[in-house]
C-alpha cells in the first residue's frame, strides 16, 4: 500500500513539474529579430526603429521582445527586403528601391516633387494602402513613409542648366530617369561608396534627403547643397509573412496600431533633425540652395513627360496603372502638392 501510495506521489510531482514546465515556456516572450543597415546612431534607428521595438515590448506587456541588429550585421542594405521575405530576420527596414521591377505600379510615388515630407508621407500613405500594398504578397509591410530627396554636389546648382553633364549618384529606376531629364547623367552605386566617390571626383553629386548627410559623414566631401526634393522613394518596415501570421490576433492588432504611430515618428525624426543638420552644415561651409518658384516649374515641365511614359509602361504590362494615377493625383492636389501634371 506504501509503495502505491509512494509511485502516486512521484507521479504527481512529475505532473506537477511538466505543467510548471509547460507553463514556463509558454511565458516566455515572442522573441523578433529586428535588422536595419543603418548605423545606430542614425536618428531614424533612434528614433523610429528602436522606439518600435521598445513601443511593441511595452504595448504588449512583455509577451514580445524585439532585439535590435543595426549597421548590416545580418546583411546588407540592398538584401533587407528579400532578408525579411525568408525570414533571415522577422523585421528589417528597408528601401523600395533596393528591389526594382518586383512592385512596378509603386513606382508612382516617385514621379512627384514633394518637398515636404510631412505632407509627402501622409499622401503616400494614403495611396499606398488604397492600391499599392497589394503589390506586396510575400511580405507583412508595416509602415512607409517618403523623405524628399535633396542633392548634394562639388558644383552650385541653382537652374536647369546647371545639372548639365554631372555626374549624380541616385538610386531607383524613376530617380534614375528624373536626373537624366534634368539633363545630368545618373550613377547607380551604393550609398556607402558615395563618400568615396565624392572626394576622389568620380560623381559631382548624389540625391539623398539632407538630414542622413551627417549619417554618412556627407558633409565632409560636400561643397554645396540644393533643397529641391526631386523624388521620394519610398522607405518601408517589413516582417516576415510566417512570422506575422504567427502572432496571435491581440498581439497582431497592437503591433498595426505601433506602426500607425510609427508614421509620425518618422515624420518626427526627420523635422527634429533638420535644425542639428543646418547647423552641422554651417559649420562645415557647405551653401545650401533653393529653387525659386519659377526655376522649380522648369524643372517639373522638364519631367513632366516621364508621368505619361510610366502610364504606358503599366499599362503594357497589363496593370490598372491609369486608376493608379488618377487616385494619387486627387491625393496629391488634397495635401496641396503640385503632381504637375
């Protein structure tokens, strides 16, 4: 009778450890793994991509940790996309411009000056969750937002006649188009080579927005500066797909409404940083140009053709890019951004 008595006891207390055990393990936090090629000093990791993380731990009491790993350290910035597609990360941030020809009617949001990013980013936002992510089917997209994109040059550039024969790094099919309008020649190369690039005379100029200068120490081989913002290519936040749809519903809810909020920190970000960089500028002696209101209409007339060349373009490929088109427009005249059309 003791010895019945004995086993029951140990099999109760074995019992008793398997559903510690088993409720354990099942506390423990959802652990995401969160990459970024930018350095983590860059105001957008501090500021954006860490206060996701932080947002998603508090907001969700804990039952998901987000570990971050910046400056490449999973891979490189032109794989970020196809990193979070195979899940070599759950989430990375990344440029759409990084992987051209895959979302062809995105490339919409990229044909516009917008010069504000405020403005640009709500507009884009608007566009992009009408039509464009469902051009996205092998990724969770959590966020987007469009900086304008400014240039940086060796040679003043105040008119039309100016960009005539540079040599400007961009990035993307449509920027690539638009400083060929202008009249330059487009240099495709990573942003890493461009300091390089800069300083040995092999480009006279490169587009990027002005506040992530500093972030590539730009301002060290950079003479002048033209506010102009020639195109916004889109800047987005991706998580892998079997992750997504592995989170329960709550946590999933919680995590879209970070990513609402992440909209504006991005917004945030990049206002809070433009006072830090004129500064740093100054300091540096670079003189920063704007165009007048008329020099910047010859500028929209001269690619204002390139609007009707990526309709044709969609349409050949059998995609609703006319709808597209006229939706952004009407978006874009709501947020009293020329389309210059």
């Amino acid at each position: 009778m003791r010895r019945v008595a004995f086993c029951y006891l140990v099999i109760v207390l074995a019992l008793g450890w398997i559903t510690v055990g088993l409720t354990s393990a099942s506390s423990a936090p959802i652990q995401l793994r969160y990459s970024t090629y930018l350095s983590p000093k860059h105001h957008l990791v501090r500021n954006v991509y860490n206060r996701w993380a932080e947002e998603v731990g508090k907001r969700t009491g804990g039952r998901v940790k987000v570990t971050m790993f910046p400056a490449g350290t999973l891979g490189k910035a032109v794989d970020h996309y196809d990193m979070a597609a195979k899940g070599v990360a759950d989430v990375t941030s990344t440029l759409f411009a990084f992987t051209p020809g895959r979302h062809p009617l995105n490339t919409v949001v990229e044909l516009a000056f917008y010069g504000d990013h405020d403005k640009g980013t709500r507009a884009v936002n608007e566009i992009f969750w009408k039509h464009l992510y469902k051009e996205f089917t092998d990724v969770k997209v959590l966020f987007v937002w469009n900086p304008p994109q400014d240039i940086g040059s060796n040679k003043p550039i105040r008119t039309l006649e100016d960009m005539a024969g540079l040599k400007i790094r961009t990035t993307g099919a449509i920027a690539v188009k638009m400083i060929e309008a202008l009249g330059a020649t487009a240099v495709s190369m990573p942003i890493t080579e461009v300091y390089t690039s800069m300083e040995r005379g092999v480009i006279d100029g490169f587009t990027l927005i002005i506040n992530s200068w500093p972030g590539y120490k730009l301002n060290e081989v950079t003479k002048y500066g033209l506010k102009v913002g020639i195109t916004s290519p889109t800047n987005m936040a991706l998580m892998n797909l079997k992750t997504w749809h592995s989170l329960p519903p709550d946590i999933q809810k919680i995590i879209e409404k970070v990513n609402a909020d992440a909209v504006q920190w991005a917004i945030d970000s990049y206002n809070m940083q433009s006072g830090t960089t004129d500064k740093l500028l100054k300091k540096a002696g670079i003189q920063i140009f704007s165009l007048s209101q008329a020099e910047l209409a010859r500028w929209k007339k001269r690619t204002k053709p390139l609007w009707d060349e990526w309709l044709a373009e969609m349409q050949a490929k059998g995609l609703p890019a006319q709808k597209v088109r006229d939706d952004f427009v009407e978006i874009l005249k709501k947020y009293d951004l020329d389309p210059h059309l």
